[in-house]
C-alpha cells in the first residue's frame, strides 16, 4: 500500500494515499475501535455535515473570506458527499471523545482532500485547501455537530413517522375488516364485557397515530440550531453576519424551516431537545411493544389459548416440537422496543453528565437516537407487511367465548341491579352453565327480552337504559 505523510500538532503519521480521509481521523479510527460501526451506517449523518459544510463555504465566499475557486471546490466535494460518492471515507466509529470532534474532522479532510484533486492538487497538498482553514472556516465542531444531529434526527425522524402511518393505516383497515367480530373485552385478563375485533385494532390505530403526533412535535423543536456560535456560543472567529447568514442558507439548502437559536450560549450547552425526542420514541415503543403483547396473547395457542385471531405463518417454532408456529415477528418487534427504552435512559443520563459550556458526550446521544429511529423505523415496516396484513379471524371462537362467559351480565346491571347479576355470574362461573340459561331458569326476564339485551352485536356500544327496572321497584 502507497502512503503520504501528514503532519498535525502531536507529529507525523501516514496516511493511505488512496485515502481522502487524513491525519485526524487515522487518529480517531485508531482511538475509538468501541463498536466496529463506523458513522457512514448513518447516511443521514453524512449528508447533514455536507449540507453544513456547504452552507458555511457559500456564506464564507460572499462575506469575502473564502477564495471563490477554493469555496467553489468545496462546494462541489460537498454535493458529491450528500450524494454518498464518499461514505467509505467516514470510518470513525460512532462512539468516540472529544464531543464530535473526530466526526466534524473526518468530513473537514475528505471535503478537503476532495476539493484538491478537483482543483488539480494531489491529497494532502493543504497548502492550497486546509481542512480547518478553509473547510472549517467560521465553525467549530460545538455549533456544527449539534446542528447535524439536528438535520439528521429530523430526516430519520420523518422516515419514522412514514413507516408509522402505514402501519396506523394498517390497523385501520383491520379495524374494518373485524367490525363485524364479537368477541370478549378482558381487563386484568379476565373476562369484561363483549366489543368487536374491529373496535380493539381500530383502537392500536389509535394510539399510533397518537404517537405521530408526538413525534411531529418533538421534530419542529429541531429546527432551532445554534450554527455560528463556534465554541460556545459566542460566535469567536465569525465575521458580524455570518450566524443569521449561514442559518439561513442551510434553511436553503436543506429545505427546512431552520431558524437560529435565540441564546447561542445556551443552545451550545443544552441538550434537553434530545431527552425530549428520545422520550418520545421511548413511548413509541412502549405502545408498540404493548400492541405486540396482545397479539401475542390474542393468537395463543392455538389450541390451549385464546386464538381468536390468527397470525400469519413466518417459519418453523421449534427444533423438536413438530409444528409448532412462533409470533416471531411481534418477538422481534418486543426485542426491538426494549432496546429502544434503554437507549432512552442512555441519552438521560449522557445529557445531565454535560458540564458547563458543552455537553461532551453528544456522540453516544447521537448513536442511541439514530438507532432507535432506525430500529423502530424498519420494526414498524417488518410489523405491518409480515404479520399485521396477513391476520385473520377465528370469528366462531371469538362468539364462543362470549355466549361462555359469565361477563356478558354486566349489561344486566341497568335491569337487575348489581348485586343480582353478580349472584348470576358466581353461579354461572361456579356451575359451569352459562348465564343466560340461568336467567331463565330463574324466571327473571322473558326470552325475547333477554335474547335482545344479551344480542352481543347490541353490548359494543351504547344503548338506551330502561326508565322501570327491577331493583328500583325493590328498593322502593
């Protein structure tokens, strides 16, 4: 292999000549070997530090600090980064020290390095573009890298969002389909009273869509970045200008609504945006991995369980029992959302263990929110297109549990009263007879009037109560 030598304060290394990457980062991919996953598995990330950097080189350029040929070069390195031409070149692993500074130094060298050959030089002549004279130029990694986790947190985020609506859509038309399946309600697990299949998957829409709303909530608050505070906000080594400038021309580039933060100082310290956004996809997961306990449970069996619905077939359960089919794909969802719910507690604390100007440790924030969004982003997808859309009902066990339970004298209550439907239920549950057969029994309603206060497609819903009933008349 063919090497250039390159030079930084603490001495010369060699490079890969090949490379477009230099010293700094051969230093950082040295350093932090943690996790084997380099911070291109995030394009995301990538191409929000392109967009950055270019917004920097254009307002540089018109402010009159940047050569024209030089920032146009850039400009250009820029365009073929977000167009991931380069993402080999971004190996640092994506947990590291010094508060993103090997990441914003990663793109500053191949930004640098590229813009040399497109400008005629060979890699490492950064006599002609430097990767912090130049590349960097009114930035610091303090306003930079917080704006790209940003960028990034906000197009991973819309990613989500996408795959959530399909899958509350999903719901949704389960919903519809099963409008027509009684079934008995449980609360606690026991039995409640009856509703529809329709109502319980219309209901996880429901909530989903609840959730997006969080989300798009949270996202907006992302727009507020602290670009052109350079080290702690005070905008040092900036020209007058150049913060509203630079916010606005990213706005351009990017398309988003991005306005500056009011205080620099503080947006440069604070972190609290990512406790909120890592909240929220902690309640995503909370609701998804509820979701999947109940089909779960509703799908049990199939012959020793509920089975009340059936979900779809994906592989073989088990190496020594024959036959037997696994929920493996509400599995995989429930393994996904536990993973999500402890990522969340790692940005708490990574966020309260800031101190003063800067909050170092926004590399793993980044990590632990980026994961979570693209977990959950591909375990809605898997969730909706490999068991939500291939569930069916088994509608004859779902009546059969109900004209069985001892739950459908709940809706006796406005007519009897409660103590006597609770004495109905006991002995139902006791004798193992069901409770309409024992209201007859008893002579306490006629049978058409029972036959239509217990029709369980009248029970999802509610209905008119009688002006007469029974334990008015004793009590009186």
């Amino acid at each position: 292999m063919k090497y250039r030598v390159e030079q930084d304060s603490l001495g010369q290394r060699q490079v890969p000549a090949s490379a477009y990457y230099g010293i700094q980062t051969l230093r950082a991919m040295e350093n932090f070997q943690v996790t084997g996953i380099p911070i291109s598995h995030y394009p995301r990330q990538i191409q929000g530090l392109a967009c950055i950097k270019k917004a920097a080189a254009l307002v540089n350029m018109e402010l009159g600090l940047l050569d024209p040929a030089m920032g146009e070069a850039i400009v250009k390195a820029c365009h073929e980064v977000r167009a991931g031409l380069l993402d080999d070149q971004f190996s640092v692993d994506v947990i590291q020290g010094g508060a993103g500074t090997s990441v914003n130094m990663n793109m500053n060298e191949v930004l640098a390095n590229r813009a040399l050959e497109i400008l005629g030089h060979s890699k490492g002549e950064y006599t002609f573009c430097h990767p912090n004279n130049h590349v960097n130029l009114s930035q610091s990694t303090n306003d930079v890298y917080p704006t790209c986790l940003r960028l990034s947190s906000i197009w991973t985020g819309q990613d989500l969002i996408r795959a959530l609506y399909r899958l509350r859509q999903g719901f949704d038309a389960k919903g519809a389909e099963f409008s027509d399946v009684i079934k008995m309600g449980r609360t606690q697990l026991q039995d409640a009273v009856p509703m529809t299949l329709g109502q319980e998957f219309s209901a996880y829409g429901v909530t989903i869509g609840e959730d997006i709303q969080r989300l798009e909530e949270v996202l907006d608050l992302l727009l507020e970045i602290n670009m052109g505070g350079t080290a702690i906000g005070t905008g040092i080594n900036t020209k007058p200008g150049y913060a509203p400038m630079v916010c606005e021309q990213l706005a351009h580039i990017t398309g988003l609504p991005l306005v500056k933060s009011a205080d620099l100082v503080e947006a440069s310290s604070d972190t609290g945006v990512f406790v909120q956004l890592s909240g929220v996809l902690k309640r995503i997961a909370v609701k998804l991995s509820k979701i999947c306990n109940d089909l779960r449970l509703l799908s049990s069996g199939p012959f020793a369980g509920l089975n009340e619905i059936n979900l779809p077939p994906m592989q073989p359960g088990s190496s020594i029992m024959p036959g037997k089919v696994n929920p493996v794909i509400p599995e995989v969802v429930n393994q996904v959302c536990f993973r999500v719910i402890g990522n969340d507690l790692t940005v708490t604390m990574a966020a309260e263990a800031g101190q003063l100007e800067l909050n170092v440790f926004e590399p793993i924030i980044a990590f632990n929110i980026f994961q979570s969004m693209d977990m959950l982003t591909r375990a809605s997808v898997i969730l909706r297109e490999r068991c939500l859309l291939g569930i069916t009902a088994n509608r004859e066990r779902c009546l059969e549990l109900v004209h069985g339970s001892a739950g459908i004298v709940t809706i006796l209550v406005p007519y009897l009263g409660y103590d006597e439907a609770a004495c109905i239920a006991k002995e139902a549950q006791c004798s193992g007879r069901a409770a309409y057969d024992l209201i007859l029994e008893k002579g306490i309603m006629t049978s058409s009037l029972l036959k239509d206060i217990l029709d369980p497609a009248k029970m999802t819903g509610p209905r008119m109560i009688p002006r007469e009933r029974k334990y008015d008349r004793l009590q009186g």
